[in-house]
C-alpha cells in the first residue's frame, strides 16, 4: 500500500474514511506555521514596548486531516444539524407569535 497515492480508494478505506494528507501538504502546512511565527516574533521584536500586547500571536495552519480525524463524522454531526432545526424552529415560532420582531 505503500506505493499507493494518500487519496487513493483502498488508503482512504483502510484509514476509516479518513483521507490521508500527502507529505507535500504536511511540509508545506508546517512550513507556513514557521514563517507566521517568524514573522510574528520580528514583528514583536521591532514593535514599542507599549504596543506589544496588541500583537496577536499566529493561529496555526488548519490542518483538515487532523480534523476529520478528531471528528466523529456520524452521531455528533448528526446531533449538530438537529439542533440547529431546532432552533431554527423555535425561533420561527417566537416571531410569528410575536415574542420577538
């Protein structure tokens, strides 16, 4: 399997669904990390003492296949959209009977 693409049906089968990232994305998700947090510490470095605070420090590069690892693609999904019809549905009831405009 070894000789397969990351995106390949038997890959994504094997790893539960999940699509595996190719070792270009991982380099170059890690590299953009390490330019915003050069930048950052530049930025930092050459700011008055009084205005440091206002730098934020860099979010990190999202990284999809963590993601979708982390995240259970079935009941917690599931139960998300529901609450949201919920919702939905409770506020549609509070404008038509006035509760809210």
């Amino acid at each position: 399997m070894s000789g397969l693409s990351p995106a390949s049906a038997t890959r994504t089968a094997v790893s539960g669904g999940v699509v595996e990232p190719s070792h270009v994305e991982v380099v170059l998700a890690d590299v953009f990390d390490a330019l915003t947090t050069l930048d950052y510490h530049f930025v930092s470095a050459n700011t008055d003492e009084k205005k440091v605070r206002q730098v934020k420090p860099p979010k990190p590069y999202p990284r999809r296949w963590l993601a979708q690892a982390a995240e259970d693609n079935g009941e917690k999904r599931a139960a998300k959209i529901e609450d949201a019809r919920r919702r939905k549905r409770e506020r549609q009831q509070a404008i038509e009977t006035g509760l809210i405009a």
